[in-house]
C-alpha cells in the first residue's frame, strides 16, 4: 500500500498537466455537498504543482495569495453560492484549459459579434 506521502507525489506529478488539474478543481465546484476547505486545498495542490514546474507567475502568486485569504476569511462560500445560482438558471460552471482553441465548426456563427459584446455601463 502506497504511503500518503507517495501519494501526495503522485497527485502532484499528476496535477502538472494542465487537464488533469482542471478536472481536479472542476470536481470540487461539483459536489452537491460543498466543503469550502477542499476547494482551497484543492487550488494549493494546483499551486504548488505549477512552482514545482517553475511555471508560476507572479502575477498568479499574487491572485493565488488574495483568493486564499479570501477563502480563509469566507470559507468560499461566495463561489458555491454563484456554482449554485448558475445551476438554478441552467448553467454550468466549467473549468478548461486556456489557450486551447476550438475546431472552427463547433462555434455558433448565429450570434452577430456586438452581441457578443457587454453593454455599456451607461446603456439606456
């Protein structure tokens, strides 16, 4: 039986393809039963995948550094409240690797770009 350190390798060394990570952060927003504590674990994990890969930014040290003090302070109970309020209109929150561009034939071309586009603040 593997120790929990090997284990804890293994979820690190796993975390490293962008994916896979993704998938692990996206399974924690899902669960019907929330625990906030295993979302901030969860991101931690992701965390310190990147720096092992010497493949974090300052500027997302920085985010990873606010959003984990906001997650101590409020138990994250602002992300699942917004998971749940998108489920209730029929939404899905998801989460995908950036950068990754999709096959010209699976964007809808029904929608003209300005509708793409937010309205301005001071839209009448």
């Amino acid at each position: 039986m593997p120790t929990s350190d090997s284990y804890y390798e293994s979820l690190i060394e796993s975390l490293k393809d962008a994916e896979h990570a993704g998938g692990f952060i996206g399974a924690i927003l899902e669960e019907k039963d929330p625990e906030p504590a295993l979302l901030r674990n969860a991101i931690r994990k992701v965390v310190e995948a990147k720096i092992r890969m010497n493949a974090l930014s300052e500027s997302a040290k920085e985010h990873h550094e606010k959003l984990d003090k906001m997650l101590t302070e409020s138990g994250g109970l602002e992300i699942y409240s917004l998971v749940e309020l998108l489920e209730a209109l029929g939404f899905k929150l998801e989460i995908t690797v950036a950068g990754i561009e999709l096959p010209a034939d699976s964007i809808s071309t029904e929608m003209g770009e300005s509708e793409l586009l937010p309205e301005p603040a001071n839209a009448s």
